[in-house]
C-alpha cells in the first residue's frame, strides 16, 4: 500500500526525520528550506551523530533583507527539491546552485544536510526501518525545512487460526471461522479476537486458553514484514450427565457438569433411606461404587435405586369427580401403589359439568396445595382429596321481555342457598304471577338452591292493532317467521318485538311479476320493529313489471329489438325490426301490426311481439334443347320446359339421361355433368341440356371426314378425338 510523509522541523535545531521500512520501495523524494533567520554572524556547522555535512550557505546580516540583497538570496540559492526515487540507502551530496553570490559577512548564515539515509534503527520488534534525516545549520526558529517521502511495500501472509481448528474468530471485527488467510501490509495494525465458550457439538464445548503471542482473548497485533501465525489455542470440554432414578430413591455425585476432555471423573451412588442402590446405567455398568469415568466424549451415567410401594388414595367430594394423576385421567376415588420418595403430580378441572343445570366448583385439595400440583409418595397409606362446591343454575325471565323484568339474572348459585326473586311491571303493563320453582303475584320471594331451578315472571298489558301490508295488495309476507298473505292484522303488546320481511320478485300471472321497493319505514327487506302505542301500519311497495316477448319469424329473416325481457309496468319500450340480406320485413304481429318500424308498446300488460320477414324469389329454367326431352330437378321428374322459383343461393340439382331416341345427350350450358349441381342466382337464369339426333350416322360421317367439326341437328359440336375413341363411342352407342 503506498504512503505520502511529509514532515517538518520538530526543534529549533532544524532537524527532520521519517522511518521507512527495509523492503520498501520509494517511489518519490524532495528536500526544500523556506527562508533562514538573522544569526549572530558566526559561522556554524551543524551534523548528527554519524552524518557529515555536505553543504552551506550565508546570508547577509541586514534582517529584513533589502530588495538586492533579497534578489541574492532569490531562488538561484534556495534549495530545490531533490529527487531520491529509487535511491539504495546510502549517501548522496547534492550541488548548492550560486554559492558565489552568497554574501559573506560578519553577520548571519545558514546551512543544510540530507541524507538517505543517516543510519538503520529499529522502530519496533522485528521490523527494521531506514531513517532519513534533513537538517538545517541556522539553529533559528523561522528555518523550515521539508522532507517528503513517498514508498510502497509489498503484502504478507498472515493466518490467523485455532487448536483445534473450526473455531469461531473475529479479525478487524469480521466474523471467520480458522483457518483464516489474509495479506496484510507489514507495520499495519489489526485486532484478533475470539470467545469462549464455543458450542460444539451436543454436550461438547470448546474454552478459549490463550493467543500463541500471549495476548489478551481480544488484542491488537502488528503485520511482520514476513510470513506469521497467529493461534487461538481452546479446552476442549465434554459434559457429563448425572442422574438419579428415582429421585427419591437417592443421589448420584457429581451433579451434572462440563469436564476437561481426558479428564477422570469418580461418580458415586447413595441410597435414601427405604431405597437400595440397584446399579448404574449409561456409560457406567454394575453396582460397584465409586466407578472412574474418562471424559474422551460427552457421557451420561443414571444411578438407579429400588423402594417398596405404599397405597395412595387420590379421590374427591362428592365422589365420581374428574381427576388426573401423572397426567392419566381417571374417576375419583383412584388408588395407587407408589414408592416412598417417588415424585406425582396430582390435578383436577373446575368447573365441572353434572347433569343439566348443575356443576362443581373446585374448592382446595385436602394438603392444600394448588388445583394441579406435586406430591411426594409418603412410606405409609396416605390420600389426597379435592373438595368441590356443588352448584345449581337459576334461570330467570320475563314474559313478555318488554312487560318488565326479574331480579336476579340468570346465573349459578350454591347448593342450599337462598335467593330473593322480584319482579317489576314496566310501563302499561302489571305483574301477573310467578311461574315454574315459584307462583302467586307475591313478590319479591324466597328461593331455595336445592336443584336446578326456573322462574319466569308473567306480565299482562293492552294490545294495540298492527297491520302488514303490500301494495299493490295481496304480496307474500312473513311476520315473526310466519307466511301471510297482505293485508295481515296483529294485536301487539306495545314494546314487544317483531320480524316483518318478504321476497323478491314475487310471481303474479303469466308474463307478470313484483319486485320489493322498499318499506314504508325505511327498514331492510327482513327487519325487526318494536310494537307501538297506537295503531300502526307498515307497507311493503312492491313495482309491477310485465314480460315482453320478441321474436323474429324465420329466425334466419331478421332481428328484433329488444330482446325479451321484464318491463316495469308503463314504461314505453320502441321495438324495431331489422332484416337479414336476402329477405323483407313483411309487419309485426302480436301486440304491434303493420310494416312500421320502430313502434312504440306501453307495457300495460305482458305483451308479445313477433317481426315476421319473407324472402324475395328468382325465376329459373331448365330446358332442354329440342324442348320436350325428359329431366329431374331436385329429384323430381318433369318435361322441359320447367320453371322454378328459387331463393338465390339455394342449392338444386339437375339431370338428364344420355340416350332418349332419337336424340342423345351432348352437353348442359353451364358445361355440368349430366347430373350436377347449381346454385340459385339473383336474376332469372335458364340451364339448358342439349342433345343430337341420330348420333351413329352424324359420328359415321365424321369419321369419313378429314375435318374435327361435325355439324348436328342438335347443334355444333367440335370432336377432337383418334380413330378408334370414335369406334369405341360408336360401339357404345350401339349396344
């Protein structure tokens, strides 16, 4: 990495002084001097220790100088800086320019030294630096001399690693696990560090013990100019487990703890009282004790123990009670045969569910400890009990809810106790009697929790007339869940609470329906009201809609516009007709007439409209040339002349036979086969079969004939054939 140094007179002297490592490359040198200071006009030479001088000069003793004196003293004398780029260590004199025009006087003087270098030093352990010093000669304050140095120096292989290796380490405060390679600069400084413990595997674990160079477990180092380790040397541990089964039965020693690898641990059993010692399991065997175990992984040693067994009784009050023991359910009252010593976690549930309206309260277990806790197996008979309050539900109410209420709510109460039941009329209504666990009007009064219990207080009060309607009338509702149809009469008990809904749409004749608009107090489709004072109405509006039917006739004619749809009743719907190529619009029928369109139709009532299209024909011939011969169109047999009308594009088929004496058949006008197929034209269109007479004698004389061209009865016709296809033609005709 490269470094710049720049460095100024640290002392009245005028000495300065940089290190640079052996090994290192310079790159660039200079050496200058500022100005120098009135002296006392003795001449002077200053050196260090080792070095001699190479040069000086003198200044006038005037201070400050005159503008000539200062021209003398102008940069023809001033020191330049020199350059020492790639200079061995060594000495090296450098030439003063314009020595001659230095004043020489009684008065100052200054000088200069430089060197590369004055001598080797050590700056710290292991690294041996070169130093190079610049001096000046006037001892003055003001003297300022310069010395700058530029050099690199190659990197060094530094691993910083572990014992054993894998270890998790930090260098310059990033995280590696060793081995880790780095090439640092030497002379750079960098801090190791590591932590301890390390987790290795299960039950093994690795202690920090020391840095190979002695340093602290985190510590700053600095790079060598060579090659260098740095170890971070661990314990391994392994952890021994230790345990007693039971634990009542005795102790194991030690407890359960991390050892040195390759360390021998002496583990030991002792039995508690009632117990005997059975032997170890694990990584120990047998019934010896002591017994040495070597720590050379993690190990696990059980020391187990025998006991007689004492009957424990887990039970309740009342008895049957849901209980757990060691996390087993079981229905009190549940026995047990348990070794003294041994540990148990006994448990219940609170509440707990009897029958319909009556459950238990958990009070406390007769050792008082908590609802679920543990208990150590005495050396005699013992039972632990969970007592339980037994409690009875009192359902409360009042009949109707909006005639007032009953103190108290509903709620458990304790077995045997009393309870005070009121009831209190609300507004427009009187109190008329108890019933269920109490009767009579007598109020408030007492009763006794021996059971579950009910009590509703009855309340009377006037009605008031309701009605539920629907315009237009007659509409599906519900009221309080129940179908009526509008309008629906109820005497209500003012404040009492109702359901009216209805649906939607609701049918009505053919093509008619009813769509929900809304209520007449604002309310959702189904919604709740309370009962009022005085009489009241609620109205359902409903809108009319009324089924229009469209339809066009042939489909393929036309469109109709709308399609069909539901129309609320009154609305002006203008349908249209449109129709395909090839085809009219002859009128509407149904509920509109005529060839208008579009017309308007007032949706008084389901309407039906149909826009009827008819398709415009095209006369076509088909003859046969002389009239008169025998063909079949579309299958059917007729005598030419025959006329048809046709829809154009429609697809007919034609034919003829090829002999009817005396003629035969030569060829169709559109040049088809003597059965083929024609489609419909969009103007009058005549296909005509034309056949010759007396056939052999016409082909005979062609063939005595040099000329292709014969001329028939039946027409012209050019042959362009050999010899013998005519023979075989006329051999044909023959038979």
């Amino acid at each position: 990495m490269p470094w710049s140094l720049v460095r100024s007179r640290g002392s009245p002297a005028g000495r300065t002084t940089v290190w640079i490592p052996f090994g290192a490359t310079i790159s660039s040198a200079s050496v200058s001097v500022d100005a120098a200071s009135v002296q006392d006009g003795n001449q002077d030479f200053y050196g260090g220790s080792g070095c001699s001088v190479q040069a000086d000069w003198y200044a006038s003793s005037n201070w400050p100088l005159t503008s000539t004196e200062w021209n003398l003293w102008g940069a023809g004398n001033a020191v330049a800086p020199q350059d020492l780029t790639g200079k061995t260590p060594g000495w090296y004199s450098f030439t003063l320019a314009n020595l001659t025009n230095i004043p020489v006087g009684a008065g100052a003087y200054a000088g200069l030294k430089w060197s590369v270098p004055c001598e080797p030093m050590i700056q710290s352990p292991g690294n041996l630096y070169n130093e190079f010093t610049f001096y000046s000669f006037d001892n003055g304050p003001s003297t300022k001399p310069y010395l700058s140095i530029t050099y690199s120096q190659p990197a060094v292989q530094h691993v910083i690693t572990s014992a054993p290796a894998g270890r998790s380490l930090t260098v310059d405060g990033a995280p590696c696990i060793a081995p880790c390679t780095f090439q640092w600069t030497a002379g750079t400084q960098h801090t190791i560090a590591t932590t301890t413990p390390q987790a290795g595997g299960t039950g093994t674990q690795y202690l920090f013990a020391n840095w190979s160079d002695g340093g602290a477990i985190s510590h700053s180092i600095t790079a060598s100019s060579s090659s260098a380790t740095y170890t971070a040397n661990f314990t391994t541990q392994y952890y021994l487990t230790t345990a007693a089964s039971p634990p009542a039965g005795g102790t194991i020693s030690p407890a359960s703890a991390c050892y040195n690898s390759g360390a021998v641990v002496s583990v030991s059993a002792t039995t508690n009282a009632g117990y005997q010692f059975s032997g170890f399991t694990g990584d120990l065997s047998g019934t010896t004790t002591p017994q040495n175990l070597t720590m050379n992984a993690p190990k696990s040693v059980t020391a187990n123990f025998t006991g007689s067994t004492v009957q424990h009784v887990i039970t309740s009050v009342p008895a049957g009670r849901s209980l757990t023991v060691d996390g087993a359910p079981c229905t009190s009252p549940c026995t047990f045969q348990w070794t003294a010593g041994t540990q148990h976690t006994i448990a219940t549930t609170s509440p707990q569910s009897g029958g319909t309206g009556i459950q238990y309260v958990f009070v406390s277990w007769s050792d008082g400890g908590a609802i679920s806790h543990s208990i150590t197996a005495s050396s005699s008979p013992a039972t632990y009990t969970a007592n339980f309050t037994t409690q009875y539900y009192l359902t409360t109410a009042a009949s109707p809810s909006a005639g007032g209420t009953i103190s108290p709510a509903s709620s458990w109460r304790n077995s045997g106790s009393v309870v005070s039941v009121s009831a209190t009329a609300n507004s427009g209504y009187v109190f008329s009697g108890f019933s269920g666990g109490l009767t009579g009007t007598t109020t408030p009064q007492n009763l006794t929790m021996n059971a579950p219990k009910s009590v509703t207080a009855n309340f009377t009060g006037s009605t008031v007339q309701h009605v539920i309607t629907s315009v237009p009338a007659g509409r599906s509702l519900t009221v309080d869940g129940a179908p009526c149809t509008a309008p629906c009469t109820f005497q209500w008990t003012p404040g009492t609470n109702h359901t009216i809904a209805t649906t939607t749409p609701q049918a009505g004749g053919t093509g008619t329906q009813y769509v929900f608009a809304s209520w007449s107090d604002g309310g959702a489709l189904s919604h709740s009201i309370t009962a009022s004072s005085s009489p009241a109405t609620y109205t359902a509006s409903f809108t009319t809609q009324y089924y229009l039917t469209t339809a066009a006739s042939p489909a393929a004619g036309g469109t109709i516009s709308p399609a069909s749809g539901w129309r609320n009743s009154g609305v002006v719907v203008a349908v249209s007709a449109a129709a395909n190529s090839g085809y009219v619009f002859s009128g509407f029928t149904g509920d509109l007439s005529g060839t208008t369109t579009p017309q308007n139709l007032t949706m008084n009532a389901p309407k039906s409209v149909t826009a009827n299209f008819t398709v415009s024909t095209v006369q076509h011939v088909i003859t046969t040339a002389p009239a008169g011969l025998s063909l079949t169109v579309d299958g059917a047999p007729c005598t030419a002349p025959c006329t048809f009308q046709w829809t154009p594009g429609t697809n007919h088929t034609i034919a003829t036979t090829f002999k009817q004496p005396p003629y035969y058949f030569s060829y169709w006008s559109d040049n088809g086969a003597l059965a083929h197929s024609v489609t419909a034209q969009s103007s009058p269109t005549t296909h005509t079969a034309s056949f010759f007479n007396d056939a052999l004698q016409a082909l005979r004389t062609c063939l005595g004939s040099s000329s292709s061209t014969c001329t028939l009865a039946a027409g012209t016709h050019t042959v362009t054939a050999t010899s013998e296809k005519i023979q075989a033609l006329l051999s044909k005709l023959a038979s």
